[in-house]
C-alpha cells in the first residue's frame, strides 16, 4: 500500500473534507531583516457539538473530517453505547459557528446519559466530556486479552509510515495522527485531527463502522501517549500502543492494568517498551 495514501477509505477523506480541514491565511513572515507578505496553511479547528436524542451533550474542537467516525468512537471511548451498532443514525448539520452531530441511540441508552448528566454542574475543558467525579473519570479500563505478536521492524514501519501519511499535518505542521498498523507494520487506516484524542476516536471509529479486529494489529500515535489514549485503546480491544513521544506515569500505570502493551519514543529503529512487552518479538 502507498505510504503517502494509506487509508482506502476514500468516501471519508475526499479531497473536499481535507480543504475543508485547511485554511490558508495572510501573514507577515520574518527571515532576518527581509520580510515579507506571504500566504500560509493553517489547520481548521471547529466546534463540533454531539446532540444525543435532541440534547447536547459535548463540545469538541476538532478538524471538520471523518466527523462520522468521530461520532462512534467518541460514543463508545464515552460508554454511552456498548457497540457501533447501537448509533442508530448520525445526522450532520453545518450551522454558523460549528457543526452538529446529531445521533440517535435507543432510549435505555439515553436514560443511562441523561442520569450521568443530570449532577453536573458548569465545567471548563472538555477532556472528560460529562463526568461528574473522580470515580466516573478513573474508571477501571476493560482488560484486553490476546493481541499480536509485533516484530521490532514493524514498529519502525510503521512510524514510518504514519509520518509519510500525514496529508493535512504535512501542510498545516498542526496536526496529530492515530494510525492503525497491521502486524507487519503497514498503516492500513490513519484519521489526523488538531486533538489528538479526536484522532484517536476517529481511528477507533472507523476501526468499528467497518468491522476490523483489533487483535489484528496496534494503534500508531504522533503524539505523547496519556491515560486517555490507553482507555480509549482499552476500550476499543486494541492491545498495542506506539507513540512517537513520552507516555505519563499514569498512561504506563493504566496500560499495566488493562494488559496493554505500551511502547513510546518510537523513533527510526529505537523505542522503549513501558508494559507488557512479551508481545514484542525481539
């Protein structure tokens, strides 16, 4: 597969949703004492609200593409469905300001939300859409089980190639990337987004919408890897995590718990193994 295109999903990444995820702008660009007026690519951040049932229920800022795989992965990664089958509808919606997400999840669903929502009070961020408490925020991580056997060489592929991937952060520098290697370290699927748990969701999203087993190969991220991304790794089944940066203690911590295998500094042909690493082969 071509490194420089690796998601064949094309339906999703048209050349529409990715000028849609670029802006370019007017600056004043200084080199020494020369300046000049120039034209530069920034990466679009928009307000993508996610309506459950009619009610809002989060505020992301996200880059405007693969909104439907941002939906089910940020839907499961949130436990408001068990499965992708439960979203019953995404209807998308582009107002003024931002874009709606309007998703419709059977009323048991809906219930069990509107209970978690209804004890909060304002909050600031969005990190932990809708939780209200520590308990609700450090919940266990599901444990995964299984995985694949990963060479080193699959790791250094497959850094490889999520850089190589990067369409909008190749032109915007302001990018993260979530990528989705198979065993022998080819990127078969890459979601970019300004946050880098929204690349994640995306990623765990379409991972989901088309039915891939998580066993058959590992999650490559651009960027450190926090206790977000090993919970939402958890909770997607997804046994292995390379990150081209460092991973936090807790990140490590979680991984240990949820029997994740955690490998950071992946760069070239060096990384570090923080969990589990008797999924590596040597």
């Amino acid at each position: 597969m071509d490194a420089a295109h690796p998601d064949q999903d094309t339906d999703d990444r048209d050349t529409a949703q990715r000028h849609a995820a670029l802006v370019e702008r007017a600056c004043l660009r200084r080199d020494g004492d020369a300046v000049a007026a120039v034209g530069d690519i920034l990466a679009n951040e928009v307000a993508i609200a996610l309506v459950y049932n009619g009610v809002s229920h989060a505020v992301m800022m996200a880059s405007p593409l693969d909104l439907e795989d941002f939906a089910i992965g940020f839907s499961l990664a949130e436990g408001i469905v068990a499965t992708a089958s439960e979203l019953r509808d995404i209807a998308r919606a582009d107002h003024d300001r931002g874009i709606s997400l309007d998703i419709e999840i059977p009323a048991a669903r809906f219930a069990r939300l509107k209970e978690r929502r209804r004890a909060l009070t304002g909050r600031t961020g969005c990190g932990l859409c809708g939780i209200d408490s520590l308990d609700e925020a450090l919940r266990p991580p599901p444990r995964v089980v299984g995985g694949p056997k990963i060479a080193a060489g699959a790791i250094a592929r497959a850094m490889a190639g999520l850089a190589a991937g990067q369409v909008l952060n190749r032109e915007s520098h302001a990018v993260h990337a979530a990528g989705w290697a198979g065993r022998e370290g080819d990127i078969l699927l890459l979601r970019e987004d300004v946050g880098r748990h929204n690349a994640v969701d995306k990623l765990t999203g379409a991972l989901a919408r088309q039915g891939i087993d998580p066993a058959d190969g590992f999650l490559a991220v651009t960027s450190r890897c926090s206790f977000e991304i090993v919970h939402k790794a958890a909770t997607a089944g997804i046994a292995v995590i390379a990150s081209v940066s460092a991973p936090t203690d807790y990140a490590v911590r979680l991984a240990e718990e949820a029997g994740i295998t955690l490998i950071a500094f992946a760069r070239g042909q060096r990384h570090s193994i923080y969990s589990r690493p008797e999924r590596l082969i040597p």
